[in-house]
C-alpha cells in the first residue's frame, strides 16, 4: 500500500489507514528524514535516485519512464535496493501506442523488481466507461511482467477532469478500482496524488483491511470467471485451502443482473463478505445483482 511524496504532516494518517511504504523525495522531506521519523513502522523507498541510504527498500526510477522515452538500458542507474518502475498506460491495448511503440516494455520492464502503472479513468482520461479497463490493463500488465509483483495507481482525488458528475472521485470510485486492479491481479495499491480527497482515508481504511483478512487468498493465481451481465462488469477467482473466492466489481454506470461461472464451484454455498447474503451455485454457475460500482466478494468453503 502505497503513498507518493507525502509530507510529514501526511504520514500519521497515512499510516492510520494502512499505508505500509512511503515513496519520498519531493521538496519537504528526504528518504532519511522520512525513516528516521516513521521509525520502523513502515517501508520507505526514494524517488529517482540519490545517496545510498541505509534501511531504505529500494528506489523508484523516474515516474512514466516510457513517457520521458526511456528504455531498459537507458535508465539511470539506481542505488542498492529494490527497484520500483512506473509505466504509462499506454503499453495496454485499450490505449493507443506512444510514439516509439510498445516494443520498450519488455525491456524497462526486465530492468525493474516491482512495475506499476497509472491509468487515472477518471480524472486523467475524463471517461466514466473508461473504470472496468482498470481490470483489463492490468491483466495485460500481468503477462507483461510474469512472476514479478505488480501494482497500479489508484485515484484518490480530483485532478485534471473536474468534479462533474461524470468524472468526480468519490468513495465507490476509490473501492471500485482497487478491487478491479486486484481482482486483476495487482499485489500492491497506490494512491495519487498525495493529498487525498477528505473521503479517502476510511474508504482506504476499508479497503486495506479486507485485503488484510483475504491476503493469503489473494495471493494465489487469479483464475478466469465467465461473466453473463453488462459490459461493465468483471471478475476472478482464487482458491486457497480448499475455499473459493471470487471477486467481482461492476464498473458500469447501471446495475446489472450477473451470471458467474467458476469452473469447479460445483454446487456449493457462497458466503456474500460484509452481508448475510447466501448464494447457491449450480453446475460451476450462480447469479446476482449488482448496482453500479458494486463490489462484492464471495466465499465457498472447502465441500464438507
């Protein structure tokens, strides 16, 4: 969980909420200044580069390297740590190629330990139907970097859009996209800018606990979930000792009815996360509705 050039006055509720690595390096603090103030109870990593700073996890090259036209072998080099990349959406089929083409991704991507993207639907793009290719950028994402831990950038305020109704960032909107990147596979969320909207913390808050009380479940292989329902809407699934989870958001602008099927669900029971819902499957399938932004979670206990 992820915070960007915060300042110190940021970090008590920052870490309130969860986040659990801070990336510095803007005018008001410094990498040393950050570990020396947080005093263990987070990660912190640098921005860009600078001196070798003992206890820091690693650095972040610079942010949309492959906007600024860099490559896997023109990137600065970085001191001893783990290496943090953050790319554009652009490498994502949803989105049109940058000028010098998609064939750097490969290259940036072997050159980093964890690859994050920004994608911003909302306040970047100004496209409400633009939310669900949060999931879909960041499945591709996962082919683009197999085996390495992924993140994606969530919105946590508005920016460049405007509050209309449309576009506006609004607690559904934070919860929507971070259990779509999720749900794609993401092992990590970041929230941008630094100063969240004044709805943000809690919803954060929610949002780190749940994903706490999941962990082990989400991470294993996300697998694919046939979906029935409005274009809007996507979902996967993980099992974990036995038990099958099944995550599924609509991020669509009306509610829907949905159909899933999870081959090897069979006939069992679905417990509905957060309310007394109970659902039956039949032949790998079960149905709901969900209204728009919805995000539901299921469990099936392990048969018997």
């Amino acid at each position: 969980m992820i915070s960007w050039q915060q300042c110190p006055t940021q970090w008590q509720p920052s870490l309130d909420v969860g986040i659990n690595l801070f990336a510095i390096g803007s005018p008001c603090a410094s990498p040393a200044s950050t570990l020396e103030a947080l005093k263990g109870r987070a990660l912190v990593a640098g921005v860009e580069s600078g001196p070798s700073v003992p206890g820091i996890l690693g650095w972040f090259y610079p942010d949309e390297a492959d906007a600024r036209g860099l490559t896997g072998t023109s990137l600065p080099a970085l001191p001893a740590g783990v290496r943090f990349l953050t790319i554009t959406a652009h490498f994502a089929s949803a989105a049109a190629p940058l000028p010098s083409g998609r064939g750097m991704y490969p290259g940036l991507v072997a050159a980093a330990d964890m690859i994050g993207f920004d994608l911003y639907p909302l306040q970047e793009l100004c496209r409400r139907d633009l939310v669900p290719v949060v999931f879909d950028a960041q499945q591709e994402l996962e082919a683009l970097a197999p085996a390495k831990p992924t993140f994606q950038w969530i919105e946590a305020r508005g920016m460049r859009c405007g509050n209309t109704r449309a576009t506006s960032i609004a607690p559904a909107t934070i919860r929507a996209e971070s259990w779509l990147s999720l749900a794609a596979g993401a092992h990590g969320l970041a929230f941008f800018p630094p100063d969240w909207d004044l709805f943000a913390p809690p919803v954060i808050r929610n949002i780190v606990a749940r994903i706490h009380q999941l962990e082990p479940a989400l991470l294993q292989p996300a697998q694919p979930v046939r979906v029935e329902a409005s274009p809007g809407v996507r979902a996967s699934a993980r099992t974990y000792h036995g038990a099958v989870y099944v995550i599924a958001v609509n991020g669509g602008t009306t509610a829907t009815n949905i159909r899933l099927t999870v081959p090897g669900l069979a006939n069992r029971t679905l417990l509905t996360l957060g309310r007394p819902k109970r659902l039956i499957a039949r032949a790998d399938a079960f149905a709901d509705r969900l209204g728009p932004l919805d995000v539901r979670i299921y469990v099936a206990p392990p048969p018997g």
